[in-house]
C-alpha cells in the first residue's frame, strides 16, 4: 500500500510539474512571440522613416542582421531585399501584411515563407511615396524556445523530481503510518481517519458477533465434554469415512486409543475386523449392533449412521458394558434350570406316590404314609414358590417397597413367636436379648431377614443347641445378630451360600424342607437396605451372621 500511494503522489507530482512546465512554456511562447513583433514594429517604424528620407539609398551599407528587409513598390514588384536577389522573386502584392499596409497603411502576418522556407513574422508599412517597407524576422520555433530553456529547464526538473520522491515518500508513510498502528482488537479506539469509521463500527460488530459464537461454542463444547467424559458408556463421533472427530474418555480406554485420537482413522486406533463390518455397515447408512471382547470384558458396540439431507454425513459409536447384562442373562438361565429341577424332584414324588394309590397298589394301612409323603412333598413344592415369587418381587419390585420407621427389636420379637414352636420340635434354645432400635425400612423385608437367619440356626442345629438373636443400637448402625451352636459352615462354602439354590449338603437342606434361596432372599433384602451382611462360622461349633444397618440408609 505504502508503494501505491508513493507512486500515485509521486506520479501525480510529476505530472503536475510537467503540465505546468507546458503551460508555462506556452504562456512563455506567446510573450516572446509578442515581444518579437513588437520589436519588429519598432524596427519596421524606423526603417519606413529611414527610406521615406533616404530613399533606396538607407539600404546602402546596411549591416546585415537577423532581420530581412524588402521594399516593393504600389505594384508589388520587390524593389530591394537584403537576403534575396529581387530579380528572381515573385510579386508580393497579394501577400497578407502588404494588402493590409496598402490598406491601412500597417500590416503583419505570420506564416510559413515559400521564399526562404521558414516560419517568419512580417510586419509592412505603407510610406508616404506608395511603397511599401516590409520587415520580416523568423519567428521562434517552440522547439527553439525549448532548446534555449533546456537547461535551466532540466536543473529544475531534477530538483523537482527530488522533491517529489522525498515528499511522496514521506506522505505514503505518514498516510500508511495510523493504519499499520490500527487497534483491531478494539476497532471503535482509532480515530485518525473518519473515512474508516464504518469499516471499523463493521468491524466492531463483527468481532462482538465472533466473540459471543466463539463463547456459546464453547460453552456447548463444554457441556458436551463433561457430558461425554462422565459417561461411562463410550461414545466415539466420525465422520463418513471413519475419522475420529470426538471420543470420550470411556471410549478412548476401551479402544485403546490415547489422548491424540481424534483426527485419526478408527480402524488405526482398533483393527477388530468386526468392528470395521460394524462401521462398514453404519456408513452404508444402516443401523449396527455387536458385542465384542475389549479390554477382557464383554461390550455391546452400536453404531449408527448420522444422516444429512438423506445422506450419510458421520456415524456414532456407543460402547457399552453388557457384562452385568450377560451375567444377569446366565444368572436368569440358570436359576431357570435350578427351579425346573428343584420342582421335578417333588412332582415325581408325587406323581409316582399318586399312581401307586390311583391303580391300588398301596396297602390300606400304608396309605396314610403315602398321603403324608404327598403332603410333604406338596408343601416343599409350596414353600420352594413362596420363596422364588419372594425373590422375583425383590428383583423386580424391591424399588417398589414401602419403607417406614421400624423398631427392628420389636419385629424380631414377633419373627421369633413364629419360629419358637420348630425350634421347641428341634429341641434348640430361641432367644432374644438387646434393645429397641428403630430403623428405616421395609418392615416385611426386615422381618423376613430375622426369619430366614433364625430358620437355618435352627434347622442347622444340633439337639439341645440354642440360637441367640441380639440387636445392637449404637449411634450410627442397627446390628443384627444371629449365633448358633450349629453344625458350622465349611470356610469355602462361606461365601456361596448366597447364591440361589446352593446348599452346602442338599440332602440335609432337603430333608429340614430347605429349598436353597433362603439366605438369597436375606442378602436380596439387605442389600435393598444398603446392609453389610457378614458369616462367621466354626465347623461343628456354630455360626455367626450379623447383619449391619447404617441408620441414614434410606432406600
Ligand atoms: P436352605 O433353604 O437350604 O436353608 P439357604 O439359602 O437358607 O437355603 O442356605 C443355604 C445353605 O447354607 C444351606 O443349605 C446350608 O447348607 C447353609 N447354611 C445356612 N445357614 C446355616 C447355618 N446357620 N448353619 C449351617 N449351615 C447353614
């Protein structure tokens, strides 16, 4: 820019010092071209009168100068001329000066002369005799006058010239000087030139505009991150042809992608050949789904496609942990198998005891024994449901429970007159020993808890053994107690009598009417209560289970 404005003020002062060196070469022309005929006037004047005196004799010895001299008489016919032999020359009569001297008694003209082949001034006077004086000099050419001015002329265009390279460059960096200095980061502060205030006002809205996208963006992206990151799902975004535009924290440790992820091609981050049909199938613009092994566990991998104007534009990866899934879904498979087992035992037994009584094979006097067996059997079937529809409505409903304030101690009581008369069969000592302790929960869960613990210390047992139930009220926890003086629980086994239908010895379980989900139900309903349940156990000399309760633990 500095360059443009040198050259255009450069240029134009040039230009302006060459015009006015025409316009003053011209106005010089025609005042030395007047000065001339003035002087030739003078001259023609005083010459008329030296031949109005001396006749032809004012020619004799004149010195021969620049000017040419004629004399012609009325008829034009040249009588005398300084510079041309009069003999060979035409009759002048009709030139322009001599019909005006004829005339008006004084004439001038300027012209091109055929005579002497040059631009010449004439100027005639008419003397008192008829004849005519004429006085002709060659008149300035402009080239002559340029020429004679050449000099003078040139030291002053190179002055000029300097001049103007000096002030042009001075002016370009004055005028370039404020916009180089221009604050854009705060247009509407610079006021050197008024012209650039609606450039900069636009540039001020503009930055404004830019500043306030640039903080919604952020904040979205912001939002999105901490969305993203605190996801535990992965979430991996691409575009069409499996770039990585964003991937989530979860996502980036189960591909095994680091931190530099993003921009690169998904199947450079992860080459599972399942997982490049998967995206294959999203850009086709389908929906895909798979589970695959990442990391050691179990993922189910989405992949959907991103679709603008009807066309695939990118395409989002959800990954997600199906291991609680699959291990829910083989949970549920074999509980399946363990209830169809369970009940096939009891309705085998009585289908069996039924058709031996159906067809007659039973003696009168074993029939009651075979009704018992019936009964028994019936009732085992009873109690296995009662226990299965317990643990599906804890599975399923446990949400659903109405929780309330409940004195755990008082609700022992209670769970207790119910188990006296089998522990009284069994020939074990019942107890109860603590204080009231209230407690928010379910009160059928919690007293289902004491039952299922106190029925196995009983069933457990040996003759003449006793079960202590204790409930501890200290500041931040409820305690349940259960000891027994019972047949123990093999250390191995300790941790797996949780699980559903795991008995330690099932013909023993199954001969108390055990039916392998009781404590399944208590570590169910503990847990719904955010309880710690903990087995301590001597084989042969007893076991301990207590049941921890913080007291905030609200559901
Ligand atoms: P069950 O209906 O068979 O009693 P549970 O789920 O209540 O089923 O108990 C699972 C298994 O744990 C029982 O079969 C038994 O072997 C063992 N068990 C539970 N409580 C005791 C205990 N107090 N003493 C000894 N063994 C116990």
């Amino acid at each position: 820019m500095t360059k443009r404005i040198f050259s255009a003020v450069f240029l134009a002062a040039v230009c302006v010092f060459l015009a006015s060196a025409a316009l003053f070469m011209g106005v010089l022309y025609d005042y030395f071209s007047d000065v001339q005929c003035r002087q030739l006037r003078m001259q023609t004047d005083l010459a008329a009168q030296g031949v109005a005196g001396l006749g032809s004799d004012y020619f004799t010895n004149l010195p021969a100068d620049d000017y040419r001299i004629s004399w012609i008489d009325a008829d034009g016919v040249v009588l005398y001329d300084n510079q041309l032999a009069t003999a060979a020359m035409e009759n002048h009569l009709e030139r322009q000066e001599i019909q005006q001297a004829l005339a008006v008694g004084i004439g001038e003209s300027r012209r091109y002369s055929d005579t002497l082949l040059q631009r010449s001034i004439y100027c005639a006077r008419l003397l008192p005799n008829g004849t005519v004086l004429r006085l002709s000099v060659a008149q300035n050419t402009m080239l002559t006058l340029l020429l004679g001015m050449l000099e003078p002329m040139c030291v002053i265009f190179f002055i000029a010239f300097g001049l103007a390279l000096l002030l042009a460059s001075r002016q370009a960096k004055k005028i370039v000087e404020p916009l180089n200095n221009l604050n854009l980061d705060e247009p509407l502060s610079n006021d050197d030139y008024d012209e650039l205030a609606p450039l900069l006002n636009r540039l001020d809205l503009q930055q404004k505009q830019i500043r306030r996208q640039e903080n919604d963006l952020q904040r979205k992206q912001l939002e999105f991150e901490t969305v993203t990151s605190n996801m535990q799902e992965g979430l991996v975004l691409l575009n069409r042809q499996g770039l990585i535009l964003s991937v989530n924290s979860a996502a980036a440790r189960l591909l095994g992608a680091e931190e530099a992820a993003v921009g690169r091609d998904i199947l450079t981050v992860n080459r599972s050949l399942e997982l490049s049909a998967l995206l294959d199938k999203a850009a086709a613009g389908e929906y895909a789904e798979k589970v695959l092994k990442l990391n050691g566990g179990e993922y189910q991998l989405n992949a959907s496609p991103v679709l603008t104007d009807g066309t695939v534009s990118g395409m989002v990866l959800l990954l997600f942990d199906v291991r609680e899934k699959m291990k829910a879904e083989q949970l549920r498979r074999e509980f399946t198998a363990n209830v169809s087992h369970e009940l096939k035992t009891p309705l085998h037994t009585i289908a069996g005891c039924s058709e031996l009584l159906v067809n007659g094979l039973v003696k009168p006097e074993d029939t009651t024994k075979f009704a018992r067996q019936i009964y028994g059997e019936a009732q085992r079937m009873i109690n296995l449901v009662e226990d299965i529809i317990k643990l599906s409505h804890l599975d399923e409903a446990g949400g659903d429970m109405r929780c309330e304030n409940v004195d755990l101690y008082a609700l022992a009581e209670n769970t207790l007159k119910l188990l006296l008369p089998v522990a009284e069969a069994a020939g074990v000592e019942l107890t109860l020993q603590g204080q009231p302790a209230n407690l928010f929960g379910a009160p059928q869960l919690l007293s289902s808890i004491i039952f299922n613990l106190c029925d196995n210390a009983i069933k457990y047992n040996r003759p003449n053994g006793s079960v202590k139930v204790a409930i501890i009220n200290d500041e931040t926890n409820v305690t349940l107690t259960v000891t027994d003086t019972g047949i123990g629980i093999p250390p191995e086994c300790q941790e797996r009598i949780f699980e559903r239908f795991y008995r330690v010895d099932k013909s023993r379980s199954q001969a108390v009417g055990g039916t392998g989900l009781g404590l399944s139900i208590v570590k169910h309903a503990a847990r719904l209560h955010n309880a710690n349940v903990n087995v301590q156990s001597v084989l042969g000399q007893g076991s301990v289970i207590t049941v921890r309760f913080s007291k905030n633990a609200v559901k």
